[in-house]
C-alpha cells in the first residue's frame, strides 16, 4: 500500500489535506497524526473492521483497547454508560488535554475497538490537527500511539514514517509533539478514580480538583499484573541493552563512566543519557543530552526519540542516568523502567 505523507503547519492548515485524511477515516482507512502527547494512529472507533486495521499494522495484540479521540464534551453521550459525577470538574479542568479518561462503554462502541472490555476509554488532545481530523473524520478516533508494537512511540513524523510506511494510507505531518509522553489514564469506573498510566497530568493535579485518587501499583514495581492491558507487554524497548543507575549523582556518573569504559573496551558500542547538567563528565561512549533538570518538561519530550537514536547508532549497551519521580517524573520513570525491562543498578 502507498502511504501518503502531507505536512500540515500549525496555525494556517492546509484543509485539503485534511479532508482527504477525514475522506479515508470515513472509508475505514488509517491516518497517522499528530496529537500534543505522541502521534496516534487513527480509524474510525465506530467502524469494528477499520478499528481491527489498527492491530493489523501495528502488530498491537488484540487484547489491548484502543483509545477513542473525540473533541466535545457532548459526544461522550454516545459512547458511554453511566458517567460518574466528577468526571464533569476534571474535564472542565484538563479537557482538552493529555488526559484519558474510562467508563463504561455503550453499544455504540465496537468491542474491536475495546479490546473485548465492556469499558472504554476516551480522550479530547488540544492539538490543532488532531482536532480538526477528529471532526472530519466523524467525531470517534479511535488512535494508539503510531509504532510498531514494542517500540518507542512516535515524537515526530519521521518515526511514524520508519515504522509503518506502506502499512497504513496517510500520515499527517504537523511536526514534533509538544510534550512527548502519552496521555494519563485515569479509570472512572471505580471509587476513587484510579491512575492506570502516568503522564503530563499528575495525581496530584487531579487530586486538586475531584480529592482522593489511587495509582495502580504496576505504574512503577515490576511483576505486578497492570489493569490497564496495554502495560503489561514490553514496550518503548531500545534494540540495546538499557541500564539505569541511580543513586547520588557523583557517584551515578563514576559508575556510568566505568561501566562504559569496560564494554568500550570489550569492543561494544555505548550510548549514555545524560542532562544538560551531566554531559561534560561522561568520558566514553555516544553521550546524548536528554534535557535539563531544571525543567523534566524537556527530558520528557526527548525520552522517545533518544531511544530511537540509539537504535539508529547501532548501539550495544544504554546506560541512563535516572530522574525525580516528582510531577511528571512519574511519567519519565515509568516509561524508562518499561523501556529497561526494570533493569537498576543502585549505587
Ligand atoms: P496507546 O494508545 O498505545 O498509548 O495505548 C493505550 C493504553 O490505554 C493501553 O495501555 C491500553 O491498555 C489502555 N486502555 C485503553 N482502553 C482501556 C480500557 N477500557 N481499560 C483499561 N485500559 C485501557
Ligand atoms: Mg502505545
């Protein structure tokens, strides 16, 4: 299949392009695009055949529900049951936003889409082209993240373009993402509304704004079984073999400098993430910059696409400074512990 790519610019977009990418979402085609956490792989949530497409290209097991995308509060109507109270503030308060949300599904909803759930889960992302391809579209997107299945998901066209080129109709290209880690996933479907997946908005920014909320202990400890499906498969894994030390920065970055010098030595190709802070004390190996602690916004939009630079330098071994688990920390730490197979080294 021919995959057509169509640069779309914030601010004046191109309405051709993006009716053409509503036309084929209409048919039961798939359309990559940009959304403000990562790009998403979109088809129609309502269409049970176009939705299966999705697992198909993506190679994404069957047991794990999609994410439905739509931009208006009134839409929730259709495809849910029983919406609990509260839900009202935080949309008020993070919609649209890196938030998703779950209930229980209606008819309406396909369990292709659902993964076989009786619930389902629902976001309204903020970025432009999103918005207006949701509309166009017939207002349900269904859109994971737009790899393949395993890998680091998508911060910019040009991963979309790597990874599913020739497996789905069009990609929508609007440039890199704003914030680089996928949306929160907050389950409504229980008293107090649990936190299923981390991301930019933090337990206790909603806490600030509904009270108490849990986090489902698999965010962050390895071996335990996640509610949500998706996060019990390997996932954003480099094709090297990651680390992270953690422990008192000094002491973080001798050991990453002797770990590095001894596989150098052994003739294999090392990679180093380190920040803005760090990166002058590292003495061997491919040493990237992830961002800087000043501001984890920045680690948080680099983590993906670092990854895949690895991928890209052929490296053997990864050693990864670690990160606070504070505000969206949290968010950075799950994605790298997964990323690492839970692989720490304590000094
Ligand atoms: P992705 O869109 O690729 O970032 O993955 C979507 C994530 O949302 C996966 O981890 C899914 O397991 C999770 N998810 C989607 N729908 C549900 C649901 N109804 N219940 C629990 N988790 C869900
Ligand atoms: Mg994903």
């Amino acid at each position: 299949m021919e995959t057509i790519i169509k640069r779309v610019k914030k601010g004046q977009l191109d309405k051709d392009s993006i009716e053409m990418a509503g036309a084929i979402l209409k048919k039961g085609g798939l359309v990559a695009f940009p959304t403000e956490t990562v790009y998403g792989l979109g088809a129609d949530a309502l269409n049970e055949k176009a939705a299966e497409k999705i697992y198909a290209a993506k190679g994404r097991p069957s047991d794990n529900p999609l994410i439905v995308h739509i931009t208006n509060l009134g839409a929730l109507e259709k495809i849910t049951k029983n919406v609990p109270e509260e839900t009202k503030k935080i949309a008020d308060a993070y919609w649209p936003g890196p938030l998703t949300m779950i209930f229980e599904k209606s008819e309406a909803v396909p369990y292709g889409t659902t993964g076989g759930l009786d619930t389902v889960a629902v976001r309204m992302p903020s970025d432009e082209v999103a918005r207006a391809l949701i509309d166009v579209g017939g207002g349900y997107i269904a859109a994971p993240s737009a790899n393949t299945s395993g890998r680091p998901s998508p911060t910019m066209a040009e991963h979309v373009e790597e990874d599913l080129t020739g497996r789905i109709d069009m990609i929508l290209d609007g440039g890199p993402v704003s914030i680089g880690l996928e949306s929160t996933i907050l389950d409504m479907t229980v008293t107090p509304p649990m936190i299923l997946r981390p991301g930019a908005i933090t337990k206790e920014m909603l806490e600030a704004c509904i009270g108490e909320v849990t986090v489902d202990k698999a965010v962050i400890k390895p071996n335990q079984r996640p509610k949500a499906p998706g996060m019990k498969y390997r996932h954003y894994a480099p094709k090297a073999d990651l680390s992270i030390v953690e422990g008192e920065m000094s002491k973080v970055i001798s050991k990453i400098n002797e770990l590095a010098a001894e596989q150098v030595k052994a003739g294999h190709k090392v990679g180093i993430i380190g920040t803005k802070e760090s990166v002058a004390n590292y003495i061997c190996g491919d040493v990237k910059s992830i961002g800087t602690r000043e501001d984890e916004s920045t680690i948080a939009v680099h983590l993906f696409a670092i990854l895949r630079e690895f991928d890209a330098d052929q490296v053997d071994y990864i050693y990864s400074e670690s990160f606070d688990t504070e505000g969206i920390g949290s968010a950075i730490m799950n994605r790298l512990l997964k990323a690492a197979g839970h692989h720490v080294i304590t000094v």
